[in-house]
C-alpha cells in the first residue's frame, strides 16, 4: 500500500472478513457500495481488498466510472498481503 488510503473497503464475504482481515477496513457488500461511499469525495484514496484482486479489480474500473480517482487495488489480495492481520467483527 503505497500512500495511506482514506477508506479501506474490503468486498470479501463475512466469513472471510472475520477469519482476517486489514485492520480498520470495512466489509462491504456490493450492494451497500454507494452508502459506504456517502461520506467519501472523488479524490479520496480508497484501497480495495479482495481475497486475490480480482473483484477488487472489477470494482475499481466501477468505481472509476462513478467518478472516484484515485481507487487501487491491495495487489494480490488479502492472500498476498505482509501486513498486520485482525481477526473478527
């Protein structure tokens, strides 16, 4: 993760989620996408996680598409990633 992002969505499913996760991401359905983004404006830095970067990936090109510019992807997914790990809600 290069600069620190201002909201860390992770799109996984709950399950997942709770087994590890970032801390201070936020699960998020699909469907709840647009309300997680309420308080979010287009040049806030948004990082996505998924379990490999795939969903992640086909999220950001929606989300590039709704006006967010600066939306990345966590390479690799959650699988990849060295960092600190929460287990939980």
């Amino acid at each position: 993760m290069s600069e620190q992002a201002k909201i860390i969505l992770d799109i996984r499913g709950e399950d997942e989620y709770i087994a590890g996760h970032i801390p201070g991401s936020i699960n998020i359905g699909l469907q709840e996408l647009s309300y997680a983004l309420n308080d979010v404006e287009p040049d806030d830095k948004i990082l996505l996680v998924c379990r490999t970067g795939r969903r992640a990936g086909q999220v950001k090109m929606l989300l590039e598409e709704e006006g967010y510019h600066k939306v990345e992807v966590l390479a690799g997914g959650i699988e990849a990633y060295k960092g600190e790990i929460a287990k939980g809600e």
